[in-house]
C-alpha cells in the first residue's frame, strides 16, 4: 500500500508549514468540532430562550435610593463615603430576600465607580454596568457555601496582594459567609483584621449566630430588618404599573403576607401570578393559588375564638378545609392577628374587644395566643392535621376562660380581708346570749 498523505493544512498553506495531524487522531477532532457545534447551537438556544428576565432580577435595586425598608443602612452607608470613613470590612446580616448582596453590590459600585467613592454614582457607568452582570475584575462575589474550604481562603489571601486592575478597591463579597469552616474562618482572621490599603470585604449572611466573633468583631455589622408589607406593597404596586398588569390592593395584601418581610419572594410570587392570571390579578386567585385563608376569614374565626362558639369554629375549619386552604398557614396569621389583639389590650389598660367586638382582658389573650402556639408543632407534623388544628383552636378557647391559680388566690385573699374578722356584722348589733 501507499503512504497515506496528511490532511490538507489551512487555505493558503500547502500543509508544509503545519505539524501533520495522525490519522488516528481525526476522528477525535472531529467529535470535538461536533460538540463545539453542538454547544454553539444550544449556546444560542438558551440565549434566545432566556430573554425573559424574571421580575426580581429586573427590579433588583441598583443604586442607594432603590432599596427598599433599609433607610438606616443606606444612610451610614452613604455618610461613610460622603467623609470618607469607609471601614475595611462589613458584614451585612439579615433575613432572605431583604437586601444584603443587592447593597453590597450598590456599595462596591460607590466605591469603585468613576471618580469614586461616591454615593450618588450613575448607574448606566460602566464600571457599575460591569459590578452589576459580575464581569468586573476588582468585584469578587464568593458563595460561601461552595468555597468554605481552608484552601480557598489561603488562594483569597494570595489574591489581595495584587493591586486593583480596574477600579480603586478590590472588594470581595463573600454570600453566606457562616457557612465558612472554623478553620477557615481562622486563616482568614489576620487578614481581615490588616489587610492592604486596596482591599474591602463584605459578607453577607441569615444566621450570624454561625460566625466567629473574631470575625463578628472585625466589621461593621448592619442587621437589615424584615421589610414592612405596606413597603412591599408600595413597591408592588410600581412594577405592576410598569409591567402593565393589574393588580387589586387586596391581592398585593395577600402577596406581601406570602413573603413575611422578604422583597425578593414577594417579587417571585407576583411573577409566578402574572403567569397563571396573565394581565389582571385579584384576591381570589392569590388565595387559591396559595392556598391562603381571606383576612375576613380569619378575622372571622378569631372572633368566633373570643367569643367560645364552637359550632362556628367546627363549620370554619370544615370550610377552609373543603378549599383546600392551608391550615398551618392559616395558624400562623390567627397567631399574628391575635398577637395585634394582645397589644391593643396592652395599649387600652388591660382589656379590648378587637377581636370581634368581645371583650377580653390581657391575661385571657396571653393564654389563647399560648394556646395556639403550643398547638403549632402538633398541627405541622401531625398526621391528622385538621384533627389537630380544631383540637388546637378547641383548647385556645378553653384556656381563654380558665383562670389563673395565682389571680383566683389574690381575689379570694382580697375577699376575706374585706369581711369581718369574727365572720358577723361589725355594726355591734349582734344579740347577746
């Protein structure tokens, strides 16, 4: 047989310029230019597939005035840059969906903004374009639950010795940080207590209670707090607006309760509605979708709590039951609304009739409000569960009317002190025998 002539090299070249390709390895070549074929189409696919960008990612705050409930961390935050006293190390701690990365990342774009620091930077900058879609060198976002490793904290340690490449400060945030290991934590403990003139960090966290406090001790902590529903609300209102859907101020209600102080999850429901109700969303489809109990509903039943009718408190359960309500949801918001009942008693003296127009004291709202939060563990991992919560809301209401051993004592003891010692009239009228 003949020699086998290598594979014509490049266009223009007569493959005498090139290393010749073995035979044996065309093949693999050709399965490497199909994958890359392949990938370059899917490539395509998932960008003509993902033009939609969910709600909460298109509303994500991008400058100080956007976000939302926080004022008192925007406010230190911009004091710090207006007088220059930016520390070397912030930990941001707070529930989910209340604002810790979306500020950190407001404040890296402060920092390193053109003609930065400052706090009133333009967002459409291209330093802050890039903070924003994470393709900036000197913003280093770090999951802390995927890199809690020693090792990754000894590369961070490298890494902070070079200097910035675009911007002023080479910042790392690090999301999650309590989930870092101990030893972690520990190698990174010199250097977040000195590091260079360049360097900032900002963690971010639910659950401070994870973190060193040698670490803790080393930044300046902000507790952002659960964003209050009229906020939720408010800010609701403004994307249904700009997204052209309508929404009743009873459904943005619902939605806000859903998200229990977090923006981000009241956004998320919000888009998961405008797919299922498309341009006009009310109460009712909040409600089903949810599987939420009505304010008046529940408003009702706590009424029918104060009051002790159990007839009426047998027939609500059976109701949100045959709809499917969720009564561990259901529980909770009772608990809130007689937790608002509470209050009011302690606010009016001692006693109110808010729940229902009832009267009822402090002590008696304390021992309901006991009552249906001793029932909670029952009701969520029981195995009858409507058995439970009527069980649960059957005792609440008897543990309303019970009376307290100590408050029976004082009363007794105030009753035999009000009569006469000898147990007769104090008048001397008594007859002699």
């Amino acid at each position: 047989m003949g020699r086998r002539a290598n594979p014509p090299g490049p266009e223009g070249s007569n493959g005498s310029d090139v290393l010749p390709v073995p035979w044996s390895a065309w093949p693999l070549l050709f399965s490497f230019s199909i994958c890359d074929c392949r990938y370059s189409i899917w490539s395509n696919v998932l960008v003509s597939s993902t033009g939609y960008q969910v709600i909460a990612r298109k509303w994500r705050p991008q400058t100080f005035d956007d976000v939302v409930g926080q004022d008192h961390v925007v406010r230190t935050l911009k004091n710090a840059i207006a007088r220059g006293r930016i520390a070397h190390a912030y930990l941001f701690v707070g529930p989910r969906g209340t604002g810790k990365t979306s500020t950190a990342r407001i404040f890296a774009k402060a920092l390193n903004c053109a003609g930065g620091p400052k706090a009133d930077f333009d967002p459409n900058d291209p330093a802050c374009l890039a903070i924003a879609d994470g393709s900036h060198l000197d913003v280093i976002e770090i999951d802390g639950a995927s890199n809690n490793g020693v090792d990754q904290v000894r590369d961070l340690r490298e890494t902070v010795q070079y200097a910035p490449a675009q911007g002023k400060f080479k910042i790392y945030i690090i999301d999650e940080v309590h989930m870092l290991s101990a030893a972690a934590f520990n190698a990174l403990l010199k250097t977040l207590e000195e590091p260079p003139a360049h360097v900032k960090f900002v963690f971010a966290t639910t659950d401070p209670q994870k973190v060193l406090p040698t670490i803790i001790s080393r930044c300046q902590r902000f507790d952002l707090k659960p964003i209050p529903p009229e906020l939720i609300v408010q800010r609701l209102r403004k994307i249904a607006l700009d997204e052209k859907v309508q929404v009743t101020d009873e459904a943005l209600t619902c939605i806000a309760r859903l998200a229990d102080g977090g923006l981000r999850d009241a956004q998320s429901i919000l888009d998961q509605m405008i797919s299922f109700c498309g341009a006009e969303i009310a109460e009712p489809d909040v409600l089903d979708v949810y599987g939420l109990v009505a304010a008046g509903k529940i408003a009702e039943l706590a009424a029918a709590l104060a009051a002790g009718d159990h007839p009426k408190i047998v027939s609500l359960v059976d109701e949100c039951d045959a709809n499917g309500r969720d009564l561990v949801r259901l529980l909770s918001d009772l608990q809130a609304l007689v937790r608002q009942a509470l209050l009011a008693a302690i606010a009016q003296g001692g006693s109110t009739n808010s729940l229902g127009g009832v009267s009822l004291t402090t002590e008696q709202i304390t021992r309901l409000l006991d009552a249906l939060r001793e029932g909670e563990g029952g009701v969520k991992l029981g195995l009858a569960e409507k058995i439970n919560f009527e069980v649960t809301l059957l005792k609440a209401v008897e543990a309303s009317r019970s009376r307290a051993i100590d408050s029976l004592i004082k009363e007794l003891t105030a009753l035999a002190d009000e009569a006469p010692a000898n147990g007769g009239p104090d008048d001397g009228s008594k007859k002699k025998p």
